[in-house]
C-alpha cells in the first residue's frame, strides 16, 4: 500500500470506528488499500474475521456513497444501526420497511437534500425496483465505491435461490456505463471456479483478489448419523444437546411450523430448561 492510503486508513479508523477494535489487521489493511487505489477487489476472510469494516473504512475514505448489496434483510439492518452508532448516515432500502419511508428516503436522494454515507439494499430490490435504478442513476458520480457482500450467492446459489445476484452487474452497467466506480466483492467461501467468474462479472484482476491466511477451518468436523426413526433422531438431538448445554447452539429445521418445526422445537428447549428462540 503507499503511504498515503495507509495514514488515510488509520486515521478513518481512529475517527469513526476506533471503538471497534485496537487496530486494522493485515488483510483488511491489504483489501482496504486495494480499494483506495482504485482497483476492483475480492476479498475473502472468514466469517468473524471483520469484513464488514473493510467497507466501512473504504467508504468513508473514498467520501459520497457507497452503495452495499446485502443479501440478508436483518443484518443489513444491523450493520446500519452500527454504522449510525459510528456517527454515518445510513439508508436501508428492503421489503421490511415502510413503503413510505423509503420512497422518501429515494425522493431526498434524488432532490440531493440528503447525502448518505451507505445505502444497503437487497440484490431483489437492485433488480426489479426502476425509479431505484432512475434514482441512483441520478446519483451516480456520487457513488464512489459499490460492495457485493456475500458474494459467493451470485455463483454457488445465484441460479435458484438468489436469482437476482446475477443482475447486479447488468444493474451497474446500466446505471454507471463506463464510469463504475469501485467494486469490493467480500465473501467467506468461495471455490476456484466461482472464484474466476466472479472476478469475470466484475472486473477483477487476478492480483486484487486477497485472502485471509486462514480461510481453511481445520476444526470443523462434520458427521452424518443416520438413525432408524424420527422418536431415536429426537433421542439424539436433546442428548446432543445437553451435552453443549452452555453453548450457544445453531440447529436448522426443515419445517417453520407443525411437528418438529423451529416453533415446536424452540417450545420443547425452552421447556427443558435451555435459552432457546426460533
């Protein structure tokens, strides 16, 4: 990095987000000064290794709006309350909000009687939202940088469950042409393959492609336990359970509700006595 992003970068920090941590490790440093030097990037750190700040820095470095496409409604939610709490301001644009709301939250953006720092909005809402697109357009030499988090859903689940992740670069050659400003793909998986046609879609060269040096997790252990009836599978799981009693435990269901969905799962913990919510 030249020393000029590197002061940038540590001054942005002490400014705004000092109280998030000691200091900007090494390769959010790396994937930070990518950006700032004006190169497309994909940067890929393990899930709680601080992905999110690796944005936050570059966006208020970079200066105007930095526009986030997030794939999830409640931690976008999230990462805009911690962005506010940081002193930014912030637009959310997603199905869970106030129809109304957001549609002056678009006017203001248009009119340019508000200027955002961040603007997080679902890659559904990307696609098929056109005065969003007539808005941004409107916008466009403001937004200084573009982030696609969890990019690995435009190649691993793009076809079928994230559809829309695929039109998130046609949506940025429409609304920016030529003139796009800087991309930052961020992910925590992502293999050989997917990893060349994201850098295709999105202009990335090989070399602005920077990894944390501990993507592999060498403590994971997956088993598959195949059991003669539901009555034993329950048997197992409340034994399972009980042995990871204070720890805090993640079990997906295949079902919301009825017989053994998350609603009556959750009830069942709650009843023998764990913290439990669905």
């Amino acid at each position: 990095a030249n020393p000029g992003s590197e002061a940038q970068i540590d001054a942005t920090f002490r400014q705004y987000f000092a109280s998030v941590g000691q200091i900007v490790r090494p390769t959010q440093r790396d994937i930070i000064s990518s950006v700032l030097d004006g190169h497309n990037t994909l940067g890929l750190m393990p899930t709680g290794s601080g992905k999110s700040l690796c944005y936050w820095i570059s966006g208020k470095v970079l200066g105007g709006i930095t526009l986030v496409v997030f794939p999830l409604t409640a931690l976008m939610d999230e990462q805009a309350q911690k962005l506010a709490a940081h002193g930014c301001r912030v637009f959310t644009l997603h199905s869970g909000m106030d129809a109304r709301d957001q549609y002056r939250e678009l006017i203001d953006l248009y009119n340019e009687r508000e200027t955002p720092d961040f603007i997080f909005v679902s890659p559904e809402r990307l696609a098929t939202d056109g005065f969003l697109e007539f808005v941004v357009q409107r916008i466009s030499d403001r937004v200084k940088l573009v982030v696609v988090d969890e990019a690995h859903c435009i190649s691993q689940w793009g076809l079928d469950f994230r559809p829309f992740y695929k039109e998130i670069p046609h949506f940025l050659r429409s609304v920016f042409g030529d003139a796009s400003p800087t991309i930052l793909c961020l992910t925590a998986t992502l293999n050989p393959k997917d990893q060349q046609e994201i850098c295709r879609d999105f202009a990335i060269d090989a070399k602005h492609v920077i990894r944390h040096h501990e993507l592999l997790r060498h403590t994971i252990d997956i088993q598959v336990v195949k059991v003669p009836d539901e009555d034993t599978k329950d048997a197992r799981l409340w034994a399972l359970l009980d042995r990871h009693r204070q720890e805090r435990v993640l079990i997906y269901v295949d079902r919301r509700q009825g017989k053994r969905s998350t609603e009556e799962l959750a009830a069942d913990a709650l009843a023998r006595g764990f913290k439990a919510a669905y």
